[in-house]
C-alpha cells in the first residue's frame, strides 16, 4: 500500500468522485456519505447501465459531473456517455478522492489516470491491482498518490498494520467464509445452478463476485491484492474459511504476535475508513459488536481439491507476468457464461485453467501487454465454451 497522509480540505467537504455509483459498494457509499454530509460530497457519479437508479442519485445529490458507460438514448445530453466517463470522473478537478467500485478490468485506466494526478484512490476494484499491480503501485509512487482498500479483509489488515513496516510482518491470514457450497461434497458441487451458487451466506453483493466467492476465485483475487497493497510476498500470505465473517483478516507479526480486525459484516466501515484513514471518524453506520451473541467463532482449512480456482488464482500471482491478468479476463467470461446457463460451475475452473495453459506466458511488461493478454484470454474462453455448445 502506498499512502502519504490523510485527505485534508480546509474550509469545506471533500469530493468524491464514485466510480459504480448503482451497484452495491456504490449505495454503501452514498449511506455513508448520507450520515458524513458534513464530511464527503459526491462530485461525480457514474454507472454502467442502471440510468433510472443513476438518475435518482443525481437528483438527491447534484453531483457536476454524471457518466454513463453504456449508450441510452433517453440519458441527459449532459451526462458523459461510455467507457471513458469513468476516467472523465476519476480526473474531475472537484474530485480530492475517487472510490473506484467498477467491476471488471474497466476500473484500470480510472485508477491509473487518478494517481498520476496524486489522488487518493479508494479501491473496490480487485482487478485494477490483479491486472497490473506493479503498474499501479509504481504509478502511485511517482505520482504521490494513495492506494487504500476498500474491501473487508484488506482494510482489516491495513488496520491491523496501524503504520507497521512490511519486515515487521510474518503473515496476513485472509479469512473466507466459504461460500454457498462450503459443506457441500464434490458431486452435488458439480451440477450446482445459479441459483444455488447466489445465496451466499453472509455478504449481499453483485452476481459476479457472489460467483467469485462461490469458486473461491474471489480470495484469489485478494491474494493477488494483498501482495501489492502491502509489499509482502505470496509465501507469507494465507486463507483460511471463517464461515461467520466476524474476523476479517489476521495479521502475525515476526515476534509472534497475531492482530485480528473484527465487526459485523458491513462494507461501509471499510469505505469510511479509507475515506478518513489514518483517522477515524464517528459514525453510526455499523451495529455495535457483541462478542456474546455473536456465537461462536470457527476456522477450517480450505478444501482446494473441491475449489481449484484460489490455487489457479495463487499460482498466477506467483507467475507474474499476463499470468494474473488472463486469470482474471478468463474467470470474468467463465462466470458471465455459467449465469447465461452456458457453462457448468465445475466449467468455470476447466475454462480458467486451459486459458492460463495456454496464455499464461504472455509478456506482461507493459500496460499495453497486459490489456492484449485480457483480450486473449476472453477470447480464448468464448471460443471454447462456444466449440462445446456446438459439439466440436
């Protein structure tokens, strides 16, 4: 994680230009700023596609700039219109922070494009630092701008770290809740339907990254982020299920000491947090925690004979290189096509591991080699899902 201080703007609230605006990390924040008014104005809202939601939250907030990645023809001439709306938000003059809770490889130039202008970037985004972490860490180095996470287990550990230094940390112990298929054995796992594989058992989130976590391709992700955030190598980086998503990462220190970061469930103490972060601000957003009707707390071992998607997704953040970028652009098409009734669950891995196998040395030194790689590989998985449906 690179980071310099905390957002300071005299005399008035800061602006926060928020990248997802409709989907479910997006309504977090705008709840969030609803009970910081005095703290956090939205000075630019974007949407992929949700234009009735986009323009309820433009009609409450009055943000200055409005964007639309996909085309309708009843939006407002006003609003900015496609894909590089997002980066016209992330760049906007008004905007101090930008939280980026876009899904998908489509959040990179938005990150890329606020750092170089020193802002703080807020991150629900897993892909912008899977695609091209070393890109973006360096980025933000030589611009001065800030990374900060907004995922649960990642700014748990960031809290743990409390200013600590890389060297000073044995291991992050991210935990997992298991998904929706934590009990179930192998056979039923394998005829799984969507349904089945969106209830998931403690997080209400978007059907991509209920998938995500249905797989475990979600905590792979987080690996791969984790070693970026906060510069320790994937050796020393492990996962562990906590089906009741109380504890939501650990940190053990090298003179054997572990820091845990727990709470109820709730994503806007984390988007609060690396709004304010290194301070902490009041709010009334997360139900005080009861250690005693929490009930218990348990831990398991991950089953990864069952779920091959972290060790696919571990595997190609120690490869480097494109490997983590066709990871993710495969896994994105893979999913995309089981919600479509395309593909099976169990598909999901064999279409991820065949792209890897076949893409996965691909030169990834460049930003634009990285975005050739995710190109391969959503290719690659369409062709094959595509060859199947035809018999081929």
């Amino acid at each position: 994680m690179h980071s310099n201080s905390s957002v300071n703007v005299a005399g008035g609230r800061i602006g926060v230009a928020l990248l997802g605006a409709t989907g479910s990390i997006g309504t977090s924040a705008l709840r969030v700023f609803e009970r910081q008014r005095e703290r956090f104005t939205p000075v630019a809202l974007t949407a992929y596609g949700n234009r009735a939601a986009l323009a309820e939250q433009v009609a409450q907030w009055a943000p200055a700039y409005v964007g639309l990645v996909q085309e309708h023809a009843d939006a407002p001439e006003s609003w900015g219109r496609g894909a590089a709306c997002l980066v016209e938000a992330a760049t906007h003059p008004d905007a101090h922070v930008v939280i980026n809770a876009v899904v998908g490889a489509a959040g990179l130039p938005a990150t890329l494009a606020a750092l170089r202008l020193g802002k703080r970037v807020a991150l629900a985004n897993k892909e912008t630092l899977v695609v091209a972490g070393d890109i973006v860490t360096r980025t933000a180095r030589e611009h001065g701008g800030e990374l900060l996470p907004v995922d649960s287990e990642h700014s748990a550990i960031l809290q743990c770290l409390a200013g600590r230094q890389p060297h000073e940390v044995k291991r992050l112990i991210l935990t997992a809740s298991g998904g929706p298929f934590r009990t179930w054995p192998a056979e039923r796992i394998a005829g799984a339907t969507r349904v089945d594989a969106l209830k998931h058992p403690t997080w209400q989130m978007g059907s991509k990254i209920t998938i995500d976590s249905a797989t475990l391709a979600n905590k792979a992700l987080e690996v791969i982020e984790a070693h970026h955030l906060f510069g320790v190598p994937y050796d020393r980086i492990e996962v562990v299920v906590h089906p009741q998503s109380i504890i939501h990462s650990f940190v053990e220190f090298v003179d054997g000491s572990v820091l845990a970061q727990m709470g109820v469930p709730s994503m806007e103490l984390p988007i609060l947090y690396a709004l304010t972060w290194p301070e902490r601000v009041p709010d009334s957003g997360v139900p005080s925690f009861d250690p005693v009707t929490s009930g218990d707390l348990t831990f398991e071992g991950v089953r990864h004979d069952v779920f091959p998607m972290l060790q696919l997704g571990i595997g190609a953040g120690r490869r480097g290189g494109a490997a983590p970028a066709v990871y993710n652009a495969a896994n994105e098409v893979a999913v995309a096509h089981f919600l479509s009734g395309r593909l099976g669950f169990n598909g999901i891995a064999e279409r991820v591991a065949a792209a890897l196998h076949a893409l996965g040395s691909m030169p990834g030194d460049s930003l634009e080699a990285l975005l050739a790689a995710d190109t391969a590989a959503r290719e690659h998985v369409h062709a094959h899902v595509a060859q199947a449906e035809n018999g081929n």
